[in-house]
C-alpha cells in the first residue's frame, strides 16, 4: 500500500517507460549524409520542375513554394506566373540551367562550403551569352550559397561579374536565409523538401549560435556567425575579412581588419584566430607584416615591437602577452596576443565586445604613429 500524498519511484519509471513506446523516433534525413554540391544541384533541379503548372495537382504547396522561388531567381515578388519550364543539368558545366516560359534563361552556380574560383561564371554565361539558342532570351545568373561566406568575397564575385558582362545579364545572389525564407512558406509533407529545410536551418542555427553559447563550445560555423555580424558592424574602412586559414597550428577561421602601414612598407594589423570547440586556443593576435626582411631582423623586431605594445596595453590595462614562442617563419608574425575569453565574454554582448576591440584598433594608431615614416 502506498501512503496518501506519497508518489511510488518505480510507478514513476513504469510511467516514463510507457510514455517513451509512444514517442516517435527522429526520422534520418538524407541531407544529413547528401552533403555534396552534386547532391543539392539535384535538390534545386527537382525543387525547380515542381513550377511547372502540371505538377500543381500532385502538391499544390510545393508547387506554390517552387514557383516563388523561380520568382525570387528572377527578381519578381511572386507576381510572376510560370507556364513552362525546362530545366538541366551541366549545361557547358553550368551546375543548374533553366529556361523559364520561353523568356528567361537562369545560370545558377551553386555553393556550400567552397567559393567561386577562377571566374566559373563568367567563363559559363560567356558561352550562353554567344549562342544564338539563346540570343533572344534575358539573362540572369543566381550565385547560390547555403555554406557561409564574407560579404567582402561575395562583393569581388559581383563586382568582377557585373565588369566581365556590362549589363547583358541580371546578377544575384541567393543565400541560406533566403532559401529558408522560400521553403518556409510549404505547408506540405513531401520529405525531401522538409529534410532540405530541416538540414539549412540547422546549419543557420549552428551559425547563429554565438549568442547562446560559452565561446570556447563555438562550432567552425558558429564563429563565422560572429564574424558576419562583426562584419555588417565595421566601419568599411576597416577591410574587415574573414575565411579559413591552414596553419602549423592547425585549421582556423580567421578575422582581420585594422591593417596600417608605418614604417618601410611594414604592417600590422589586428587578427582573431578562432578554433572549433573543443580546442581551447582562440585568441586575438597583433600581427606584423613585414615580407622584406630577413628572418633575424624579423626576430629583432618581434621582440623590440611585441615589448613596446604589451607595455603600452598594461599601462591602458588591456589583456596582452606575447605568445609562447616568436618565430619569423613567414611573412605574417605574431607580436602579441590576448586569449579569446576575455574580449567575448559569456554575457555575450556585440557592442561590447565592439568597444573592447576599438582599444586594441587604438593602441595599434599610437604604435603607428610613434613609427610611422609615411
């Protein structure tokens, strides 16, 4: 007998048991394991036949959701009615081509993890752009990227496209949050479309993470979503870049931005070297550059310069040390350095971590100016 008001410990682990029968199992999805340029050129083929208004009949929201995407490809709000559309693959090694009602022809060059390199679509518009087949019809071509980027590399990619085709064809580019814009307005059950939606927003969740997690559990994607939103913060003279550098210290995605010449064509900027959870060796670096030295006037001025900047950071009680050991190998060096914690706090704040980097940005203006020659 159980005692009124007591609640029994192993009715309660029966309970649990017999709830966790009903639970249903998380289904796999596919684009857990398809996650190759290849496999999502096959998505976005099939994703764009669903336009056509035959298909309207077998999903009447995927084909909804296909033709705003068709309309979002062409710069139209959805207003624009699609009545045919031909769709193919490696079309003069154009990863996805169509030709919509007749009128428009689409280049979509598609990306995750990788980026446009030597000039892919210029190269392959050029061949559409010359064909008679194609002569009467407007042309647009879609940079399609659902891995992440800078916004400084996309703008070189637009800017050297626009100058290689002067006005022939409408350039765009489309990336993960407005495809999850797209896929969210399907109300259906077909589950490729859900595990192609389901598989971009959890890469844009991981993104989006830095706000959420201790800095030190940042995913490679996680850092990059700081350093977009850094990037959208900074002022343009900045030069803030971002991306992936291989190193003797492994792999890791890199921020630089402050770069100021001083003295014989040298310069030193400052530098975040972000590392995947769970290695803990984040920091933010003062770099020096100085490609026209030899190595033992690199190593003289590794000591005299990393010396005279921590003395300056401590008398502003700003973190800085120089690292565990100099070495002029290379021509980008590291004069000093502070470890990533104490600029990203676990009460994550943009705007702090903004004003702490903006004393680092001035301490490299005095060291300038003191050396400066230009």
């Amino acid at each position: 007998m159980v005692p009124c008001g007591t609640v029994n410990q192993d009715i309660i682990s029966t309970l649990i048991k017999n709830l966790n029968l009903f639970q249903k199992p998380m289904r796999p999805n596919l684009f857990d394991y398809a996650t190759s340029e290849l496999s999502q050129d096959a998505f976005l083929l099939w994703f764009l036949r669903w336009s056509d208004p035959k298909y309207k009949d077998e999903d009447f929201s995927l084909h909804l959701c296909s033709r705003l995407f068709v309309n979002r490809l062409l710069g139209y709000d959805g207003s624009l009615e699609v009545f045919t559309i031909k769709v193919e693959k490696q079309v003069k090694h154009i990863d996805v081509f169509c030709i919509v009602n007749d009128e428009y022809a689409i280049i979509i060059e598609d990306k995750t993890n990788t980026s446009e390199h030597g000039r892919q679509m210029t190269r392959y518009s050029k061949e559409i752009e010359t064909s008679a087949k194609y002569k009467h019809l407007q042309k647009h071509c879609i940079y399609f990227k659902t891995g992440n980027e800078s916004q400084q590399s996309i703008d070189i990619i637009r800017n050297n496209y626009i100058k290689a085709h002067d006005g022939v064809w409408h350039f765009a580019v489309m990336q993960r949050q407005d495809m999850i814009e797209v896929l969210n307005n399907y109300s259906g059950t077909n589950v490729i479309l859900l595990d192609y939606r389901d598989r971009i927003t959890k890469i844009e969740n991981t993104f989006l993470n830095y706000r959420n997690l201790p800095v030190y559990e940042w995913s490679w994607g996680t850092w990059q979503g700081f350093y977009k939103e850094m990037e959208t913060l900074m002022d343009k003279s900045e030069d803030f870049w971002w991306g992936t550098v291989n190193s003797v210290r492994g792999a890791f995605v890199c921020a630089a931005w402050h770069r100021r010449e001083f003295k014989n064509g040298r310069k030193i900027k400052l530098q975040i070297e972000g590392y995947a959870a769970p290695r803990k060796e984040s920091r933010l670096c003062i770099k020096l550059e100085a490609p026209y030295e030899d190595e033992r006037d690199k190593m003289s001025l590794l000591r005299s310069y990393g010396r005279e900047l921590i003395a300056a950071a401590k008398e502003r009680k700003l973190p800085l040390t120089k690292p565990k050991r100099y070495s002029s190998k290379g021509d980008v060096l590291t004069l000093a350095c502070n470890e990533i914690g104490s600029i990203i706090s676990e009460n994550f704040s943009i705007s702090e971590i903004l004003k702490n980097l903006q004393q680092y940005q001035t301490l490299i203006d005095d060291f300038t100016s003191r050396h400066s020659d230009i």
